[in-house]
C-alpha cells in the first residue's frame, strides 16, 4: 500500500493545502483524466510530504501544518512546476519528461 493512501498525515495535509487554496481563491489546474500514468501531483503531495516531515521539529498540530505547507509549496522545485505545465498544455499527452 502506497504511503498517501493509508496516512492519516498526508490526508490532513492535503485537506489542508485544499483548505487553504480554496480560502485564498488561489485556482488549481483541472487535471485531464488522460495520463494516470503521469499524475502530477501525487510527485508535488509527495515533496511536500518529504519536506514537512524532515522539519525539526515536525509540526504537531493543524496551524503548524498549515504554515509547513505554505513555506514548502515555494520550494517546490522548478523542474517540477513546468513538468505540471507542459503535461496540462499537453492534455494529458506525452511530453519530453
């Protein structure tokens, strides 16, 4: 079983991040359905997940998550923002990555 889909963590996290974008009006990519193959954004959960957990110390409570998510999101590397973007553009299609 793979880790996000049986830690509650990863769940609060994205309940979160899904909080959070709503509350900011932030949009999100409407993701095609054509390359589950290629899901983003389990590789973006993922980094974020890595990065929030290597935090000394890691955050206990739901506001501490919050902020961790917020910091983190910005480093997120570039190389994988344009990979989100060409994938997108590409309708799910294939794309040099």
């Amino acid at each position: 079983m793979r880790r996000s889909e049986c830690s509650a963590p990863v769940r609060l996290i994205a309940r979160i991040c899904t909080q959070f974008l709503e509350a900011e009006n932030i949009p999100v990519l409407a993701w095609p359905a054509y390359s589950p193959d290629m899901s983003p954004i389990e590789h973006v959960w993922d980094a974020l997940d890595r990065r929030i957990q290597q935090r000394v110390p890691v955050p206990a409570n739901i506001q501490q998550h919050r902020t961790a998510i917020e910091e983190e999101w910005t480093n997120i590397p570039q190389a994988m923002r344009r990979r989100c973007v060409a994938l997108h553009e590409a309708n799910g299609g294939h794309t040099r990555y």
